[in-house]
C-alpha cells in the first residue's frame, strides 16, 4: 500500500480506577470511508472518540493518524493535524451569530496575537457562505446561534468542523433529537461530506445507520465484537444479544 | 442577557463620544479641582473596572486579584516619585540623607538595589507596563496551562492578593508598610500638587482612560475577543477547534493587568500617595463591584458603573461612615439579583429604544421642519440622567 492508512488504533486501552473503557481495541478507517460505530450504552464509544482527540489520555497502545502518532499530542495539535470532532450535545456559541460561530472555527489566526489582528477577508466569508449551504444554514447566517432549532445548532456544529476541512471527522450522535425529516437531511449532508474525508460517526438509530454506513463497527465492554457491512453485523448472532435484542 | 452582548458596534461608538463628553468637558466645567481631583480619583478605579469587561465579562475569567496589578503601577510611580522627593538636601536631618524616610526611620541605611532604577522615569514608565505584565504572565500560564479556572482561579487571586499585600506591610523598611508611600511631591522638579498639575493630570487620566476604552473595544470586536466570549460559553470546543485555550486566556489576563497598571501609577499621581490598602483583598472585590454596577459587558458601562458607586461611596460615607459598607454589598446583592446586566443593562432595556426613538423622530422632523420642532429637546435631557447615570 503507497499511502498511509487515515487511521490504524492498536491495542488501545483506558481505565478509570480500574474500570476498563475500552480494552485492547483494534479500529482501521480508511481513506473517503465513512464508519458507523454503534453499541449498547457504557460500550465505550464515546471514549474512543475521547481518545482519539486527545481528551482522554490512553493508557495503553497507539493511535496512528497518517502520519501522526496522536496519544501523544496535545488536542489542539490533534486538531491542526486534521482531526476534528462534534460533540454529543450541540457545542456552538450561543451568544455569537451563525456566521460568527463559523468565522470563529476558520483555521487561520489560531495563536493569540493571531487572532487579534485576523482579517476578515473575502475567502474567509466565501468560506463561511459555502460551509453554511452545505449545511442548510445560509439564510440564517446573521440569527444568534441560540435561537436556532437543536437539528439547526447539530448542522452549525457540523458546519464549524467543515470551515476546518479535516481529514477526518467523527460524529458522536448527530442525529439525536431530530425530526425524521431533518434525519433525512442529515443522511444527505453525511453522504455528500464524506467524499474527500473520512468520516466516522456513533450513533443508536439504526434506520439512520444503514442509509450512511460504509461499514459498521460493533463494541461492547470495550472490545470490538463485529466488524463490516451492515448487512452482515445486524445478522451477528452476539450483536444481536448484546445490543440489537433489547 | 444576550442582547448586551451582541451588537455594539454602533452605540458603543456613540457611548465613547458621551462619556468623552462627560469626562473631559462636562466634569472640569461643572465641578471645582477639589471635587474634580476626586473625580480622577475615581476615575483610576475605572482602568480596573474596563479591565474585567474585558477578563471576566467576556471572557469569564473572574479575578479577585485585580488590586494586586493597580498596586504594582501604583507602587512604581510611587517609588520614583519618592526617590525625587529624597533628595539629599530635603533630607539632610536623617541618619543617612539621600533614602526615603521610611528606610531611615528602620534603619536601613543604604537604597536597596531594587529600588535605584527608580531614579529614572523611563525605566519607571516602562516597569508601571512591564512589571504587572510579566507578573500576570507567570500566574496566568502556572494557572491556565494547568487548567485552573472558575472559582479556583478566583480564590488563588484573591491569595496573591493577600500575600502581596501582607509582604508589603511586613517589609516596611523597603515598602513604608502599612502607611504606604507617602509625601510625594514632584515630578521631574514638576509639583504634582498645585491645582494647575492637578487639572493637567486630570486630562491625562481621562485621556489615557479613554484610550483603554477605546483598546478594550477594538480587542472585543477582534476574532480574539470573539474567542473570548465563545470560550467562556464552550472552552471544550473552541480548545477542539485547534486553540490553545491557555494562550488566550493568559494573554488576556497580561491586558487587563497592564490597564490596572496604569490606572494605578495615575492614582499614585493624582492622591499623592500608595498603600498597601489598595492592594488586597478588599479594594479587588470593590472593583469587581463597580464593573457589576456597570455592566459586566459593557465598557462604558463600567466606567459609570464606577463613578456611580464612588459618588454613592463619598455621599454616604459622609454622613453614615459605619453604615456604608452595608450598603455597598446590599447594592452588589441587589444588582446581582434584579438587573445583572448592570447599568448598561438597564441602558439597553429603557435607554435605548428612547434614543432610537428620538433618532427617527429627529430624522423625520428634518423631512418636515415645521412638524416636530420644540418636541426633541426634552427627552434628551431626561435621558442624559435617567439612562446614563442610573
């Protein structure tokens, strides 16, 4: 293989006060893949994400990112290296406008003297009007970001991890506390993002699941109990006594 | 709250030019030097009051230390102007002529070394800047990097203030103690006491206060001052964005320290003296109050906001001096719970929609002169006091 892998997690551990979150993981994503990870609650996903963007220090393994070796960086360095990551529930600025929540996320003008004399020049609002269409915002661009609905406040931070192009770019739940009809919207937004990056998102909606995944990763108690298509885990027997029976 | 946070721009503009209005024309025509002399007085609070729009409004750091940064300017112009006023001949009675009193009367005997750069008045202007930014930079990447913040970072502000505090009364024969410095007289053989150096350091005060005005202002509406306010909203995204969280906020503690700074050397000049009263605890929880008065957003409104309590301060204390520092924390209790947004607040809600109110009505008496023509200079008047003044 000539290139890297986007993203190659070896024998990656946490524990907290001997509670194993997550127990000698081994997780491969690809280049333009886009990975669903899902599993009962406590299973670990969220750490894993935690992990990755450097919130949570593995305790042991590695954690490959190209070329970037991330358990040892720290998370704004993760960020710059092209990881980028949305919360569970929707972190945006409440008291800046649309615009200003995706002007603020720009990656330029990222040390402190830099951002004091950033200039607001005409790629930055070019960017800020292309990131905002691709997701459904641009009409609402000057409205203060608290007033938007909760399916609008999940695309703005969509949006705002766009402005930042990552590379790769992990999801925890964004379709929680949708409307079908946003859902909808937000399969398309996925499938049309996910063309030049890699994408990998949690998520417990399993109607959403199978319209995005690429393929799909199960945990549970840390471990990865199946791997691969959607078709082929939903028919996993012990995927389908740890989390698809209840 | 959200409508004083958002969109300034434009009346922030119209609020520097009253309060440059009031400050710088309406003040020195209205009141006597005496009265004015306060005034400056107060106005030195203010440096501080701006300062925390800019730490603690907008960037939510709250600092209970904030005395500790007036002190440091206020102590190295002290220290100049001390060393000016012990000139040998003037002290030609002590022990050892040539050092402030207050060594002599400790029996120290020779200037320690700290204090001989203090003869010169470049090296004191650039300490009154450097000192407290250096100060500030060390706290504020010990306590950021490491993720100190909220309370914790105001209790350990409020412990430097107390420890400089104590030092400074402890070392008496290097600091004047618990008197502070006092009997300062001159400046480069210029007597800061007549009225004519108290009216000429009047404006430099209000000048100098209104270009921390006008600074704070452009650092708010800068992508700096944007990250400020998102950061104490969501520090976890903006620290997921790529930022170094601990960069910003330590710069803007450095910012806010040198403003209190200068406040503090242009109080030394303007009273005469420095004293350890003015540096710890209680004196950085008064400035927290006048910034609450004011307004935690709002840098106008913090400069009112000061004024305000200290006229209060001054009325009361002069008939009630017991009774006043109830009053002052049933005002903060009180402003907290009815109005948090503080004078600017109350401005916003009942000020404001007069003014536009006004602005239309003016406009469309343009567009037919004969209509509105005795109507507009009224209200005028009764906003100037009611929605600017409290």
């Amino acid at each position: 293989m000539a290139e890297f892998e986007m993203l190659t997690i070896q024998g990656l551990g946490v524990s907290f006060d001997g509670f194993k979150a997550v127990d000698d993981l081994n997780f491969l994503v690809d280049r333009n893949e886009l990975r669903v990870v899902i599993g009962p609650n406590g299973a670990g996903k969220t750490t894993l994400l935690d992990l990755i963007c450097g919130k949570t220090k593995a305790t042991s393994g590695t954690i490959r990112f190209k070329s970037h070796e991330l358990t040892a960086m720290k998370e704004h360095d993760i960020v710059r290296a092209g990881v980028g990551r949305k919360f569970q529930t929707p972190s945006i600025y409440e008291n800046l406008t649309v615009a200003e929540n995706l002007e603020v996320s720009f990656p330029r003008g990222r040390t402190a003297f830099g951002a004091l004399f950033f200039k607001r020049t005409a790629d930055v609002n070019e960017r800020v009007q292309r990131v905002a269409e691709e997701v459904l915002l641009s009409d609402k661009l000057e409205q203060q970001a608290a007033l938007l609905s909760h399916g609008q406040k999940q695309w703005l931070e969509i949006g705002m991890l766009l402005m930042q192009d990552p590379e790769l770019l992990m999801l925890d739940e964004p379709v929680a506390g949708m409307t079908v009809n946003e859902r909808e919207q937000t399969a398309e937004l996925l499938n049309r993002i996910s063309k030049n990056r890699s994408v990998i998102v949690i998520e417990h909606d399993m109607e959403f699941v199978r319209k995005i995944a690429h393929k799909v990763t199960v945990l549970h108690q840390g471990k990865v109990i199946a791997e691969g298509s959607m078709d082929k885990v939903t028919a996993d027997p012990r995927v389908i006594e740890v989390y698809l029976g209840h | 709250m959200n409508f004083v946070t958002k969109k300034l721009g434009k009346s922030e503009l119209i609020g520097v030019i009253v309060l440059s209005l009031v400050i710088l024309v309406i003040f020195p025509s209205v009141f006597n030097i005496f009265r004015l002399n306060l005034i400056g007085k107060y106005l030195t609070y203010a440096f501080v009051a701006v300062s925390l729009v800019l730490l603690w409004g907008n960037g939510g750091i709250l600092s209970l230390g904030q005395g500790v940064f007036f002190g440091l300017g206020g102590y190295c112009m002290a220290m100049f102007l001390k060393l000016e006023a012990s000139d040998p001949v003037a002290t030609k009675i002590q022990t050892t002529p040539g050092i402030p009193d207050f060594m002599d009367w400790n029996q120290i005997t020779k200037l320690p070394l700290f204090w001989r750069p203090f003869h010169s008045l470049t090296f004191t202007v650039l300490a009154i800047v450097l000192v407290p930014a250096l100060f500030s930079f060390v706290i504020g990447v010990a306590m950021f990097k490491r993720r100190v913040g909220g309370v914790y970072f105001a209790i350990i502000t409020q412990a430097v203030a107390l420890i400089l505090s104590i030092l400074i009364v402890g070392q008496q024969g290097l600091t004047g103690g618990i008197n502070g410095i006092t009997d300062l007289k001159t400046m480069h053989g210029w007597d800061i006491r007549s009225d004519s150096a108290k009216y000429i350091l009047y404006y430099v005060n209000a000048v100098l206060l209104i270009g921390c005005v006008v600074f704070t202002r452009w650092v708010l509406s800068t992508k700096f001052g944007m990250l400020l306010l998102a950061l104490r909203e969501k520090e976890d995204r903006v620290r997921f964005s790529g930022y170094d969280v601990a960069n910003f906020k330590t710069l803007a503690f450095c910012m806010s320290a040198v403003m209190c700074a200068i406040g503090g050397a242009m109080f030394t000049l303007q009273v005469g003296f420095m004293s350890p009263s003015f540096v710890g605890i209680t004196p950085s929880i008064e400035m927290v109050i006048y910034t609450a008065v004011g307004g935690r957003m709002s840098v106008i409104g913090a400069v009112f906001g000061t004024l305000l309590v200290n006229f209060a301060k001054t009325f009361f204390s002069e008939d009630y001096p017991d009774f006043w520092l109830f009053l002052m924390g049933a005002t903060f209790i009180g402003v907290v719970l009815l109005f948090p947004d503080g004078l600017a607040g109350l401005y916003e809600r009942y000020g404001k929609p007069c003014v536009q109110r006004l602005m239309r009505r003016s406009s469309a008496a343009k567009a037919e002169p004969s209509a509105m023509q005795s109507d507009p200079g009224v209200p005028v008047a009764a906003l100037e006091s009611g929605g600017k003044h409290g």
